[in-house]
C-alpha cells in the first residue's frame, strides 16, 4: 500500500522509488504483485507518465485511511502515542514556505529525530486528501472544509517601492495614481495582477499595465528594492525589506481587509503524534511573529 500511494504522489515508478528509498525493479514488482493479487489494474501506465484508474483511485483513498489506522494502533500499542515518528508531508505557498517553513521543519527534526518531513512548495490549492498531504498552511479565508484549522496570523496586501525611485517620481496619494507610475508584477497570483482597494465602503480594482512581469514573487519583489517600479505583495514577504529601509509602503488608508494564516490538517478520532507535535510546534512560533500580524504592524 505504500508502494502504490508514493507510485502515485510521484506520478511515476521512479519517483515512486525514491520516495520509498527502492530500486525501480522492487517499485514495479511490488506494484504488479499487488495487481495480480487483487485483479485489477490500479495504475494506467504510458510512456510519459503513470496514473490511477478508476479502481485505483477508490483503492488509494482506503489504503490511506487504512494505514492511518494502522499507525495508530502501532502507537497505541507501544505506548508511544506521545512519540512523534515517521513520514510527514506538508505543504505551503512557494515563498511563505522558503521564508516561514523551511526553518520550522529544520528545528522541528532537530528535536524530534524519527520522523522524516517531505515539503511540498507550490502556488497553488493543496486537496490534502487527494495528495496524501498531512499539514498545510493557507493564506486567505477558508471555504467550509471538514479539515481542523489553526489560525496563526494574518497578512495584507500592499503596493511599495524603493524611497529612491519614489524621490525621483513621486508618491501615489490615491490609487488611480499608480497606473501612470512604473509597475514590475508577479503573476504568480491573481492576487497581485487584480490591484484592489478600499475606497470608502467600496472595492476598486485596477487592472495596471506593467513594463517587467515575472513568474516569482520574489523577483518582482528583488525589482522593486532596485528601484525599478512599484509592485504589489504579501505585507509577510515585504516585512524584512520595509524594516530595512529598502521598500516603502504606500497607499495605507486604501488597504483591502486582512486576510487570515491557518494551519490545517485532517481531522479524525485520532491525530498522530508527529501530525499534532509538528502542528503545535509551528503554531506558536508563527503566531509569535510580528511579520503575521499584518500591517501597520511590520
């Protein structure tokens, strides 16, 4: 069962392999053996990639609720419900990962040695159960969702620019201003190419025509600190740079609502313990930072 699930997180027998640490001969016999057992075909496979069938996909989804009460019960019956261990995947925007994630995971092994965190960074919506993922972290309001949530912080949208390049062009003081300044934007989210703002009980979007447009947030950001053009951001992803003196922020009276930072993972009768150690160790250091608590604060 774990064979076939880390086969189709992979999408291939290769990276199956390396996630279960197995040459790719061992990946494909397990896989055929299991098939032959049961007498179905659970993965389609094409020169190019590997994906479930039909039955394969009901089969995955029992095989992780099956190994999750398996877990359990090892715990339970060795005591070591209180012992963090074994394999734990998380997941996480690309840059709040890089910036928040990765230390945490670092200092989390560090202090619990038998579990192995595998971290999935990317920009777009995690199904937790879907791709086997344990713990997420989202940024924004959440829909109505079975999943626990923990509410570690909050971030606003901003629009800044390097003090040099605001001496020299001046400082927007209602939004419509921005669209005749120099704009460099990510499109790493509609979220920085829609520029909203509050105006008085109203929401105004501007749709401004940027001269750069890159794919990273962190290298629209890396742009605007050079002086090239205003851009929009997450007030986590700026903090550092603002308290630095290299972005200011601009437009403050016209900032959209926060939005919210959770933690999120399955729920269940039972929560392992690396799930609910890594959890409560992430929680209270990401409610201790100053760069969650949105702006005016950073």
């Amino acid at each position: 069962m774990k064979v076939l699930l880390a086969v189709a997180q992979a999408q291939s027998f290769a990276g199956g392999a390396r996630l279960m640490r197995m040459s790719p001969p061992s990946i494909t016999r397990v896989i055929a053996g299991l098939e032959k057992r049961l007498g179905v075909l659970l993965l389609a496979r094409s020169t190019r990639s590997v994906r479930l069938t039909e039955a394969g996909r009901r089969y995955v989804e029992d095989c992780k609720r099956i190994l999750l009460e398996v877990e359990a019960a090892e715990e339970l019956a060795s005591g070591s419900g209180m012992r963090a261990r074994g394999d734990l995947t998380v997941t996480a925007s690309v840059m709040f990962g890089e910036q928040y994630l990765i230390p945490l995971i670092t200092e989390y092994l560090a202090v619990h040695p038998e579990v192995t965190v595998n971290t999935l960074l990317v920009d777009r919506l995690v199904n937790l159960v879907d791709e086997g993922v344990d713990v997420a972290v989202r940024i924004g309001e959440l829909p109505d969702t079975s999943l626990r949530a923990v509410k570690v912080g909050q971030v606003s949208m901003v629009v800044c620019a390097a003090p040099s390049l605001l001496d020299r062009v001046g400082r927007p003081v209602q939004p419509a201003d921005v669209m005749k300044l120099p704009i460099v934007m990510s499109s790493a989210s509609a979220l920085l190419t829609d520029w909203r703002f509050t105006v008085g009980n109203k929401t105004l979007t501007l749709h401004p025509s940027p001269r750069m447009v890159v794919n990273s947030n962190h290298a629209s950001i890396k742009a605007a600190s050079m002086g090239w053009g205003l851009t929009r951001a997450f007030s986590y992803q700026v903090a550092d740079s603002v308290a630095k003196g290299e972005l200011e922020i601009l437009l403050k009276d016209y900032q959209t609502p926060v939005l919210p930072v959770h933690i999120l993972y399955q729920s269940g009768e039972r929560i392992s313990a690396k799930v609910r150690t890594f959890v409560d160790y992430c929680s209270a250091r990401l409610a201790a930072d100053s760069a969650l608590r949105a702006f005016p604060v950073i």
